[in-house]
C-alpha cells in the first residue's frame, strides 16, 4: 500500500497507468463493460482475460470489442439477464 506522497507520484510517472498494472496482477479475467452502450463494449480488460479470449496477453487489445461477440450469440439472454439483477440490486454475487 502506497503510504507516502513519494511513492504515489513515483507510480504516476510510471510507464504504464497504475490501474492497469493493477488489474493485470489479478489472476481472475476482468472486463470491464460500458453498460450504456447497446452492444456493451468492453471499456478495460486484464492480461487474463486477453490470454482468455485472445489466446496471448500481448495480441491484441480486446477494446471497444463487443461483449456479445466475445462471448456468442448464444449468450445473449443470460448477459442480459445478469445485467437487469445488478441493476436492480437483487443479485448477492461478487462476481459477474
């Protein structure tokens, strides 16, 4: 944990933004979805899940892809489904 101001401005010149060298670290695939768009784009995504879907970290970017299309046709009605219980506070799940 960062507990000086020297650390934290020694982080933000860094290379890399802190947040994605965060969510790289995480061993779980995270995407982050824009919820506001119809075809949910995908706003962030981990080197987990690039391995995931893209079968390496490093071949490409999965930004701005559809969820729908990285995750089938099939699909459709459960991330729907999962979308409307977080919306409406009734699911107790961490993880969607």
């Amino acid at each position: 944990m960062a507990t000086s101001p020297d650390y934290v401005r020694l982080a933000s010149s860094a290379t890399r933004a802190l947040t994605d060298a965060i969510f790289d670290a995480l061993p779980d695939a995270v995407l982050v979805v824009d919820t506001r768009s119809k075809h949910l784009p995908v706003v962030i995504a981990n080197s987990a899940a690039r391995r995931c879907f893209l079968g390496d970290s490093d071949a490409g970017s999965l930004i701005d892809c559809s969820l729908y299309s990285l995750l089938g046709s099939s699909t459709d009605t459960a991330v729907e489904t999962a979308l409307e219980s977080l919306s409406a506070g009734r699911t107790s799940s961490r993880r969607t």
